[in-house]
C-alpha cells in the first residue's frame, strides 16, 4: 500500500462528505418536491445537451435501469422532459427537457445564490476558479477509468 492512500482516501472523504452537505442544501431548495437525482438530470439534459437515450443516461449516472426509469417517469409525472421514439431506432427511446424542466432547473439555480454568496463571503472567487481545472481532471480521469 502506498503512503499517499491515506492522504487520498482523506481526499475522497471530504469529497463524499461535501457531496452529501451540497445535496442537504439543493434538496432544501428544490421545487416540486423533486429529488437531487432528478435534478441532476434536468442538469445532465441541460449542460450535454437533451436527446439522449435511456441507456446513455443509465450509463453517465452509473446507477440501474430501474433508478434511472424512476427518475425520469417523476420527470414525466411533472412535465419537465418528455421521451420520444428515437426516429433513426424505433426500438429507443429519446429524452428531451421541456420549457417547463429548464425552468425549474434554472429557478433551483438561482435558488442556490444564497448558499453561493455565503460562500464567496467565506472563500474567494478565485479559489473556487483555481480548483476547478483540477476537479475537471479529476472528473475525466475516473470517468475514463470507470
């Protein structure tokens, strides 16, 4: 075992730890009593682009069929995306966000600036800006080594 696991297992633990304080204060903000992980796929939609499959969804957020199915029938439920045949496979399925879902994502955005400006009256801008080249490395690593 390296000496450095230790250190990156801290790392990962303040990650894991920041993600679930983050996910406490978005699930607080959310509107229509949707979760963080249906807001992350108006995000996904929103930040990608929309039109993408079912199984690419499955795939990008690393969870089952059946989460994902959850997740996106709640969206359907709520009019903030809508699933069309894919015209070029008949056999899959295309999701796409609705005026209404990019809306409500971008309201949950906006919902969160006071959280943010806590946190620039905390840390600087420019530490934030610093690591994000960083964590987008990051990212893309684990995302290649999956």
């Amino acid at each position: 075992m390296s000496e450095n696991t230790p250190m990156l297992f801290q790392f990962f633990t303040e990650i894991g730890i920041i993600d679930q304080l983050a996910t406490a204060k978005l699930e607080a903000k959310l509107p229509m009593a949707i979760k963080s992980s249906q807001f992350g796929v108006l995000n996904h939609l929103m930040r990608t682009g929309d039109g993408v499959t079912h199984s690419q969804l499955t795939q990008s957020f690393q969870v089952t069929k059946g989460a994902m199915t959850n997740n996106l029938n709640r969206l359907l439920e709520k009019g903030l995306i809508k699933i069309e045949p894919d015209k070029t496979d008949g056999r899959s399925k295309r999701v796409y966000l609705t005026e209404s879902g990019i809306t409500v994502r971008n309201q949950a955005v906006m919902s969160l600036s006071e959280e943010f400006e806590l946190l620039l009256n905390h840390f600087s801008a420019e530490e934030f800006k610093s690591a994000i080249p960083f964590l987008e490395s990051l990212r893309s690593f684990l995302d290649q080594n999956r």
